[in-house]
C-alpha cells in the first residue's frame, strides 16, 4: 500500500474529521472513500463524453437504424 502525505485546509481538514466521525470512521478511511468516488466520477464522465463524441459523429447513422 503507497504512502502519501496530503496537505489540507485546516477547514477542509476539519470537515472531513466531523463526516469521519459521525460515519463512525478513520479520517483516513473517509479520505480513501471520498478518493474512490472522485475517481469513479471522472471515469463516469469521460465514458459519457467519448458516447457523446460517437453519437454525434454516427448521428445520422444511428437515425436510420433507429427507423
């Protein structure tokens, strides 16, 4: 498992210890999940994007399967 060091806001940094806590979680576990679903995110809009790019390009194409 990598290490890295994170520096936060002292805001930000309090945020996420008051979510942790009332998850009855690590600030660390809540960090990794809080990670895990940005990334999921971003996956999920670059897969939407590049279906947006086939779309339009085979938009015709697609209009005459369509019928």
């Amino acid at each position: 498992m990598a290490e890295t060091r994170l520096r936060l806001p002292d805001e930000t940094y309090e945020q996420i210890k008051q979510i942790a806590s009332g998850d009855d979680e690590s600030v660390n576990s809540t960090l990794i999940v809080a990670i895990d679903e940005y990334i999921a995110r971003r996956r999920r809009e670059r897969y939407e994007e590049m279906g947006r790019k086939i779309a339009q390009r085979d938009k015709e194409l697609l209009e005459r399967l369509s019928r």
